[in-house]
C-alpha cells in the first residue's frame, strides 16, 4: 500500500516561501516594504518556519507579490487559493485544504462554459440551466443571489505569467449580471456575448477597457489572445463582471 504524503508543515511552507523570493530576485528587506512588513525580520521568521505564514495576515499580499499561483499554493503549502477579481492583493483569501466550506457559500445558477455557454438574452445555453453550485468567496454576500451566475473558464486567454490577476483554465468565476447593480470599470473583468463569432456566436471573458473616442474594447491577458473592439462586434453583450474565481481540487 502506498504509504500517505504527510502535511505540509509550516517549515516546507515557509521555504517554498524562500524559494520564490530568490527565484523573483527579491531580498528580504524588498519584500518587507512590498508587502507592509513590520520589519524584515518577519520573512525570516516566515521562511525558518518559526512563524507559520500561512497564518499570516500578510499572506494574501505575499501571495500577489511573489506571484504564487493556485496550483502551488495546493502542491507547496497544502492550501487551495480564493481570489475576488477586483483587488487580489488585499482580498486574496487563502484557505485550509481543500477549501470547500461546509457553511457559509451561496448556491448560484451554473450556466455552463464561459467560451461556449454564456447565457446569451438572459437564457443559458446549455443543458445545466438549473444546475447550482455552491461559490465559497466571501464577495457573493454583498449582492442578491438573483443578480449573480457561475460558469466555468475553458481556454488560456487570461492566462499570463505577469499578470497577477491570471484566471487558469478550468477555474469557476463568480458573475455579477449586467446590467445590474454594479458598472464595468476600466480593467475589471467581464463575461460578454458576441454573436458576429461562429455559427451562433461565443462567449468569452476578457478585460474591459476603452480604446480611443470612449470606445469599449475587450482584451485577453494572453499577450496571443484575441481582442474584441465594440466598433468591429456591434452586437457585442456585456452580460456579467466578474467578481472574482476559484480553483477547485478533486
């Protein structure tokens, strides 16, 4: 029989912690004053394993800092990573493995594949109409549960090593429905309709930004993904923004 890999302990945190310092050329005192760091005596106390930084206050700005992604987060430190869209250095919300709340999430329509299952006039486009899925981030109770939807991201458009909002394929995002209580700002992330694309149109996610003459202008984070301006897609449909994504491990 296979013999059960131990929990990370505080001490392997803490020199992954180490490891991504050194691999972003960062010294100590650096990331201090990055992060908000009392003093830098904190990251040696993190990285030592005496203090363990994952219960740490400052971990969600750690996080954003040194760029730690879901998957390691998982793998190097045994906890899976929330993250609401808006503000991922102050509001990622990292949690104990497996990071699914017993109590406390929201159930939330399921509307399908963000590249092929936008609800397109307010219906979904696939067969998980009724289909609810429980969101564990904290944002989802600052709005009423009609006013949001779930769907799940497939493609590497808004996957980019060098931006901190990377949302990975595979990840489920929480959307706010739009027009609603809430308007895109300029780089906040949106779900939108476009039916110019394909036989009956697609579904995408991209950033939300105004190009010249107040022009709206969809854009991946992928520096090779594709880009929609509102003058070349006039049936272009903002349907949600999303507030924020996680990744789930089975």
């Amino acid at each position: 029989m296979a013999k059960k890999k131990p929990e990370i302990t505080k001490e392997e945190a803490g020199a992954f912690i180490r490891e991504k310092r050194i691999q972003k050329g960062y010294l100590q005192s650096q990331i201090a004053e990055l992060v908000g760091l009392p003093n830098e005596n904190y990251m040696t106390f993190y990285e030592r394993g005496k203090i363990d930084v994952r219960r740490s206050k400052y971990l969600p700005k750690l996080v954003a800092v040194l760029g730690i992604t879901a998957q390691e987060m998982r793998e190097r430190m045994g906890m899976d990573m929330l993250l609401n869209a808006e503000s991922p250095a102050e509001e990622t919300l990292p949690l104990p493995h497996p990071g699914r709340p017993t109590e406390g999430g929201i159930l939330l329509p399921h509307l399908g594949t963000v590249q092929a299952g936008v609800p397109h006039n307010g219906e979904p486009q696939v067969a998980s109409k009724h289909k609810l899925v429980e969101c564990p981030l904290p944002i989802a109770r600052r709005y009423r549960p009609e006013d949001m939807f779930i769907l799940d991201v497939n493609g590497d458009s808004m996957t980019c090593a060098d931006v901190q909002r990377t949302i990975p394929a595979g990840a489920s995002i929480l959307c706010l429905r739009y027009p609603g209580p809430k308007e895109p700002r300029p780089n906040s992330i949106v779900v939108a309709w476009i039916p110019e694309i394909g036989k009956d149109g697609i579904g995408v996610i991209k950033k939300f930004g105004k190009g010249r003459n107040d022009e709206v202008v969809l854009e991946s984070y992928n520096p090779s993904g594709p880009r929609f301006p509102a003058q070349k897609y006039p049936g272009m449909k903002i349907q949600g923004i999303v507030l924020g994504f996680w990744v789930q491990f089975s």
